[in-house]
C-alpha cells in the first residue's frame, strides 16, 4: 500500500469515528428530549406509570454519557485531533454533560409528578407548568438540531428564547407564592411546582449551553457570558472578512 493510501484510508477512518461520536451524541439527545416530554406529560396527567418509566430510563442516559466520553477520550489520545476537529471533540464532551444534567432534571419533574399524582389535580392541570415546557422543550430542541447541522444562526436563536424563559419561571413563582398566602392548604403543592420551574428553567440553561457549543465548533469562539449582540457583531465581521 502506497503512502498515500495509508494516508487516506486513516483519515477516513477517522471521520467515520467523529460521525459516529456526533450521531450518538444526537442520539442520547433525543433520548433526553424524550425523558422531559414524558415527564411534563406525567406531571399534567398525573400519570405515575410514566413518571416512573421516566426515573427508570434515566440510567440509559447515564450509560450513554460514559460511553460517549470514553470514545472522545479514545479519539484524543490516538487520534490526536486538531483544529476544527479538535473543538468537535471538545463541544461533544462539554455537551454531553449538559444532556445528562437535562435527564437529571426530567427525573426530578418525574418524582415531583409521582408525588402530585396523590393528589387531586387542578382544573388548569398545571397550565403554568406546561407552557413552560413547552418553552424548554422548544430550546433543547433547537440546540439539538443547531447542533446536528452545525447552523450558527439557529444556536444563537436559543439564547434569545432563554429570556422568555426566565422571565416565565419568575412570573409561575410569583403566582406560587400568591397561592400560598391565599390557602396555605396548598403550600406542599405549591412549592412542589414551584421546583418543577426551577428544574425547567435549568433545562433551558443547558440548552442554552449547548447552542453555545455550535459557536465554538464553527468559529472557534468561546462566547460565555457574552452579550448576544456582540456575538453577531463578531461573528458578522469575521465572515466580511473572509469574502473581502
């Protein structure tokens, strides 16, 4: 064999390798995306049987977190990447702790849906609760997808929706703790919702952070706490650069 054709045939060899990180990776993000679907459902159904397949299923998530970090650590250490390939590596790594750290906090909504099942629902079913969801689920979503096509544009439409997330979450708690005060029969309940928020707002932060991955893989740019506009600037400039 030719050295050209060792060359050649290691290197497709290793972008098979990186193909198969990203696909698994995106794997256990739908996974995950499913976990908090069925959580949220179990909460506004009061549906113990799925709330408890979600707490069950929550160790598939970890086997595959382990899995995937051990072949990223694999491709380090006898691949040697660099570049772009490098930051891949990278972004999977740091993302695939924000994806079970997501199936940690639909476990969470899960035992919270267990113990409210006890309960008699309200005749909103957590309306609160599920538009929220429906928010968090919007951005894990996104981040996902950004992630799969590698879209700069699309991972940094996901930080802008975090906002309306907050400000949700700080709206549901002010309304929890009107509840209380009016009948505080209710706190239990009440302060079980009130984490259930707290656990979605969380999601939308790691959502959040792995939009933020997308950025780096493509531009190289570590843009944590950083203003969303200047990101755009940045990122507006470099690619006037490159046509100029």
């Amino acid at each position: 064999m030719e050295t050209t054709d060792l060359s050649h045939h290691i290197s497709s060899r290793f972008n098979e390798d990186l193909e198969a990180v990203r696909a698994n990776l995106l794997k256990m993000g739908g996974l995950v995306e499913d976990q908090l679907r069925k959580s949220l459902v179990s909460l506004g159904d009061a549906d113990s049987a799925l709330a408890g397949e979600v707490v069950r299923d929550d160790e598939k998530v970890n086997r595959m977190e382990v899995a995937i970090d051990e072949e990223c650590l694999r491709i380090l250490a006898t691949r040697a990447p660099t570049a772009g390939d490098l930051r891949l590596i990278v972004a999977i790594i740091k993302a695939l702790t924000d994806l079970e750290r997501i199936g940690d906090e639909a476990r969470k909504i899960a035992h919270i849906a267990l113990r409210l099942a006890a309960l008699e629902r309200p005749a909103d079913r957590y309306r609160e609760i599920k538009h929220l969801g429906r928010l968090v689920e919007g951005m894990v979503h996104g981040a996902l997808d950004a992630f799969a096509r590698m879209d700069v544009e699309a991972a940094l439409r996901v930080p802008q929706h975090d906002r309306h997330v907050d400000e949700e979450y700080e709206s549901m708690q002010r309304q929890c703790v009107t509840f209380m005060m009016e009948d505080p029969r209710q706190i239990r309940r009440m302060l079980d919702i009130t984490w259930a928020g707290r656990a979605l707002e969380r999601v939308g932060d790691h959502a959040k952070n792995i939009a933020e991955y997308v950025v780096y893989m493509v531009h190289g740019q570590d843009i944590r706490h950083t203003r969303l506009e200047e990101v755009e600037t940045r990122i507006r400039a470099r690619a006037e650069s490159r046509e100029s």
